[in-house]
C-alpha cells in the first residue's frame, strides 16, 4: 500500500529539486516504518490510539 503521493513529494520540494525514481519508494517504505515502530509503542503504552509522541 502506497503511503507517500509522488506529486505530493514533487509539491514539497524546494523549486528546482529533482528526485531519483527509487527516492519515492524508499521515503514510502521509511513512512510505513515510522508508522509501524509508532504503532508498537502505542501498544506497548497500552493504547490503541498512536499520538504525536509516539513519532
């Protein structure tokens, strides 16, 4: 599942900025860690809700 729009990325991006095709996927996949690594600390709080600083 795709967490990180390329256009989005491309929008983000100080004018002038070029990205490598494989740039957007490896940024989706460290987005999909973040997540997950904040999801077990939720868990391991015992919350099923993950807050701003679980990041």
């Amino acid at each position: 599942m795709a967490l990180v729009v390329k256009n989005a990325v491309k929008k983000a991006a100080p004018k002038g900025m070029r990205f490598s095709g494989d740039f957007v996927a490896a940024l989706d996949k460290r987005v999909g860690e973040i997540v997950n690594e904040a999801a077990e600390r939720a868990k391991s709080n015992k919350r099923a809700t993950c807050r701003p600083y679980d990041l």
